[in-house]
C-alpha cells in the first residue's frame, strides 16, 4: 500500500485483469503518471523525457531530492530546447544533479530509452 494512492481509476486503455493494470492505477492516482489525459498507451515505446519524468515525480512522491551537485545546466545540452514543457523540470533537475549526462551534449529526450540506458540513471538514483 502506498498513502494516497487507489486503484478505483485507470487509464482507458489499461485492461482492468492485466498484470500491470494496479501499478499503473496507483501511479495516476499519485499524480507520477498522466498519460495523454485519457490513455496510458502501455503497449508503447517509452522516450526518455517520459522515462526520467516517471522517475522524477516518483521520487517526489516517495519524499526523495535530488540536490544541485554538479551545477550543470540544461541549458548546455544543444537539443535543450526540444524538451517537452511538462518533461523541463524533471530534466533540469536530474542534470544538476548529475544524473543525466547526456550524450556528446545531447539529451535526446524524444528518443526511446533501451533498457540499458535506462539502468544507468536508475543506478544513479538509487545510489545518490
């Protein structure tokens, strides 16, 4: 059990016997996952603004910070700007953290994320 959390609503899309349907449930009941308002679309690839989003409101929610360490700025990363307005704070916060570092200045944060790439910020986190 998570407080606050409920599983009396899910996305459209979600299937309600499927083996994912309450962890998704309680994570928009937490506010961590929004999907696009009315579908989670969980057959989906995931980009990695989505990805560090999930992480970052998740970390929120379990009462977790992330400090300003490295004082690095997004503003450095050339591809900044294609940031998704609802992914910015996520992003900024993880890469003055020093969680992500990019690639060759790159975010690439409309990329898809393999499971590879995700494991390295997930680390980073857990042992921050």
């Amino acid at each position: 059990s998570v407080k606050g959390a409920s599983t009396a609503s899910n996305f459209a899309d979600v299937p309600s016997g499927s083996y994912y349907a309450t962890a998704i449930a309680v994570a928009k009941s937490l506010g961590i996952a929004t999907g696009d308002g009315v579908n989670f679309h969980p057959d989906a690839a995931i980009t990695r603004q989505d990805a560090f989003t999930l992480i970052y409101r998740t970390m929120q929610k379990a009462g977790w910070s992330l400090s300003n360490t490295t004082g690095a700025s997004i503003t450095s990363f050339k591809d900044y700007g294609s940031i998704a307005s609802w992914a910015s704070t996520a992003m900024t916060s993880m890469v003055r953290a020093g969680v992500l570092i990019g690639d060759n200045g790159y975010l690439n944060p409309a990329k898809n994320i393999s499971r590879a790439e995700m494991a390295v910020p997930l680390h980073r986190v857990l042992t921050y």
